[in-house]
C-alpha cells in the first residue's frame, strides 16, 4: 500500500504544465500506481478548467473554424505510417510512463555501474532537471548526502529506508534542501527507483564529490 504521496503543490504544478520534464515523468510515473493522487490530481484539474472558463471570454472564431479543426484531427488520427513506433510492453516494474522512456521493460535498461554495486541509467529530458532510474542491490547504502535543490525518489522495486522514513513500491520521497539522508536499500528485492533532481547532489564523501561530475548526479 503506498503510503507516501505527492503533495499539492506538485500535483498543482503538474495540472498546469508547469514542472520540468523530468519531474513530469516522475509526476506522471507514481499517479499511474497511486490511485489517491489520480484523484487528487483530478479534482486539480477540474478546479483549473472552471477558472479558465470563467475569466476567458468568448472569442470570435472564422467561418471555417469547424472544418478546419475536423480536417486537422483527421490528419492526426489517420493510420500510422510503417515506421511508427509500436506501445511498448508491459512491464512488471516500469509502469506505462516510464516504459516509453525506456523504450520497453526493466531488461531494455542500459545501466551503468556507478560504484559499491549501485547502477544508473540517465534518460533524455529537457536540461531544466535530470531524470534517472537508479539500481540499488539489497542491503547497500548510497553515500550520504543533502541537495542542492529538489529531489523526487519514486520506488518501483523493493524498498529503501533513510533517518526520516521507509518507502516501498509507489512511495514518493520529496526531498529539499533541507534534507540529508544516507538511504538504505532494504534485504530481500534489489531496489529500483526513478528520481529526477533539478540541482546537484551535496555528498559529504570525498570519493563521491570526485565522482560526481563524471556520474552526473
């Protein structure tokens, strides 16, 4: 049961199209397992579309406007041309979101071995955050560390545990600046988690702070 949720000013931000890309598929990741912030997320938009109805006025359209819109959505939805690109697979950790990224399930991952056991795999996002999956074998720590900015750690496998909580599949952990943590994969389930950040990491280890430009945490 997924006990920690995104909190409404995210959730805000996300109706109006406001958060960086990276942060988006994070967003867009935990709503397609949560089903309270689907709601939530829900009402937000609601609130949004009433407000925009009630201050835009009416607005003169051209004689055409109709045809031309059925035209258009037309064009859009004809059959895909041979090369389109099919939906990818279900996948038993990578929820729908995620999978298009990734371009299939967790076996498509191209990890790349970051130290102590731990893997990462960067995925393409606008420069304004970074995106990235996370493998984190049972029972190994990630240095500790603060943030520059914010952090979003969505689990997708197993659990990890820090000083200030446990989180397990679909939790969210929203870390700031004021946050220093050193999380802990639990035993059992190696851990998978998606996190985005839109600022650096603040590692307190010398060999981590070496590492970093490299890594690109």
């Amino acid at each position: 049961m997924i006990t920690h949720h995104l909190n409404d000013k995210l959730l805000m931000a996300y109706a109006a199209g406001t958060l960086p890309e990276a942060f988006n598929l994070v967003v867009a990741t935990h709503i397609s397992l949560c089903d309270t912030c689907r709601a939530r997320l829900g009402a937000f938009e609601a609130v949004g579309g009433a407000v925009l109805e009630r201050n835009i006025g009416a607005v003169p359209m051209a004689a055409d406007a109709l045809s031309a819109t059925l035209a258009r959505i037309k064009a859009e939805t004809a059959p895909p041309a041979a090369a389109s690109r099919p939906a990818a697979p279900r996948d038993a950790v990578l929820p729908a979101p995620l999978r298009d990224y990734v371009g299939g399930g967790v076996d498509q991952v191209r990890w790349r071995n970051v130290g102590g056991g731990v893997r990462q795999a960067i995925l393409p996002t606008s420069r304004h955050a970074s995106a990235r999956l996370l493998y984190i074998p049972a029972g190994v720590a990630v240095p500790d560390h603060g943030h520059g900015g914010l952090e979003l750690t969505l689990v997708l496998q197993g659990a990890f545990a820090d000083e200030h909580d446990r989180f397990a599949r679909g939790d969210i952990e929203i870390a700031d600046e004021t946050v220093e943590h050193t999380p802990i994969a639990e035993a059992g389930a190696d851990c998978i988690c998606l996190a985005a950040t839109d600022a650096p990491l603040r590692f307190k280890g010398l060999m981590p702070r070496l590492a970093q430009p490299f890594l690109r945490i």
